[in-house]
C-alpha cells in the first residue's frame, strides 16, 4: 500500500554504539497510490469517495518515522504520541499522493516534526507529528503485561 521513496538526508546524523545524533532538519518521504480500500467511505462516510484522513495521517506518521529509521539504535523504537493535522484538499482513486516530514525539533527523546502531503495537483494537508524514543525491551514488556492482565481479568 505505501511505497517509501528515497530519504533525503539534509544533515548528518550519528550513531555511536547506543549513542544517537539526530540533527534538525532530516526529512524524509513516503509515497501512495490511493485505493478504494484507502477511501472516506470505506469507514462510514458515504458518498465520501477521497482518501480518508486516517489513511492521509498514517501515511504522514510514517514518512516521519521513516526520518529516523536506522538512525537510532537497534534496541530502541518510535511511538507516535501527537497528531494535529489539518486536511484541506481530497485525493481521488488513483492518485499519487507524497507525504513529507521534516525533523523540526529534539526534546530529550520527544521528536517533533513538520508534516504534509500533496497529490500531483496541490497540497492536501498539513501540521505537526510527535514522536517519542523508547526501549524497545521495555515497551514490548509493558505490553506483554497489559496482555496478561486482560486475559486475567476476562477469565473472571
């Protein structure tokens, strides 16, 4: 569904063994094809036969996770924490649409990013992206024991 094009590396960026380097400024695209699977109505909104916004902000979401990638250490991972997006323009089936996201600021280990995406004719939105580093281990841990708890509590 969502093919990534090249990442265009505007600054340098280092790794030193469980040390990480990102530099404000690394961008990076991510590319679709939009399919009916990906349409408005497909969830609900009758008649709405565009890209959805879910579909539109996950390809954003990922055109900034894409930033990152292979640029923090193995054991660790991003998780997106923040959306505000304003969608203002529709894609049709069919079209191309290319999701931008640039590195715009490093808080410890919360990254904030300048998002958007356009079709072949205009943009079609716009806004920010946060995510946050975390341990890899440790996130999957949390979730393991969230897993366990449920199923605890539904044999009850």
């Amino acid at each position: 569904m969502f093919a990534c094009s090249n990442c265009m590396i505007k600054q340098l960026v280092k790794l030193r063994g469980n040390k990480m380097e990102l530099q404000v400024g690394l961008s990076c695209e991510k590319e679709m094809i939009v399919t009916e699977s990906d349409l408005a109505s497909v969830s609900g909104n009758i008649g709405a036969e565009v890209l959805s916004t879910h579909c539109l902000v996950l390809l954003m979401e990922l055109a900034a996770r894409q930033v990152v990638e292979g640029r923090i250490p193995e054991d660790k991972i991003t998780l997106g924490t923040r959306v505000d997006i304003r969608h203002f323009s529709a894609a049709l089936v069919g079209s191309r649409v290319r999701a931008v996201a640039r590195l715009i600021a490093i808080e410890h280990h919360r990254l904030f990013f300048h998002v958007a995406a356009y079709d072949d004719v205009e943009k079609l939105a716009e806004g920010e992206n946060e995510q946050v580093i975390v341990s890899r281990n440790l996130f999957l841990k949390k979730i393991r024991r969230k897993t366990h708890n449920k199923q605890q509590s539904d044999q009850q």
